[in-house]
C-alpha cells in the first residue's frame, strides 16, 4: 500500500508545478492564467507545458502570464507576445502555416 500511494505521489508532482505565491486572487484570472500555460511549451523541457514544469523559465512565463492578464491582456494577446519573443516552438499545437 505504501508503494502504491508513493507512485501516486510521484506520478502527480507534475501537476503541482504551479507555485502557491503564483496563484491569482481572482479565481476567473487564475483559471485563464492555467488555461493559457496549458497552451505554452516550456522551452528548456521535452514535452511539457509551461503548466506542468518545474524550471525556472516556466515560472518565470507563468509569471508573466498573470501579470499581463492583471493587465488587462486578452488571453491572445498574452500568447502573441509570448510567441513574438519565443517563436511558434513555444506553442504546444503550432499553427499550420508557413515555416515554423
């Protein structure tokens, strides 16, 4: 049983990415913040989103997710700067168009 609830617990550490102290008063704003970092690949790990990470470039863009939708950004806006930054790369779905 034991064994059990630590591979439980193990299995579920990428899902507690997200730090206490970055979690928004406002639980709409909160909800956009996840939804938008579910979107945005972190560009130092293989496979994961920005959501899930645990380095320290997935903070710092979970980060400034929250301070652009405090800003009043739309949840496009917050991607498009990201992606102008980035590239489409940091997308998890890219858009089909063009080069990327």
């Amino acid at each position: 049983m034991r064994k059990l609830l630590l591979a439980l617990a193990l299995l579920a550490g990428p899902a507690f990415a997200v730090n206490p102290d970055e979690v928004l008063d406002d639980p709409a704003l909160e909800a956009r913040a996840r939804e938008i970092s579910a979107e945005l690949r972190c560009v130092v790990c293989r496979g994961e989103n920005i959501d899930e990470s645990n380095a320290e470039i997935a903070g710092d863009l979970r980060l400034l997710v929250r301070e652009r939708l405090v800003a009043g950004d739309s949840n496009e806006a917050v991607i498009a700067s990201i992606v102008e930054r980035y590239g489409e790369y940091v997308l998890m779905k890219p858009t089909t168009e063009g080069a990327n």
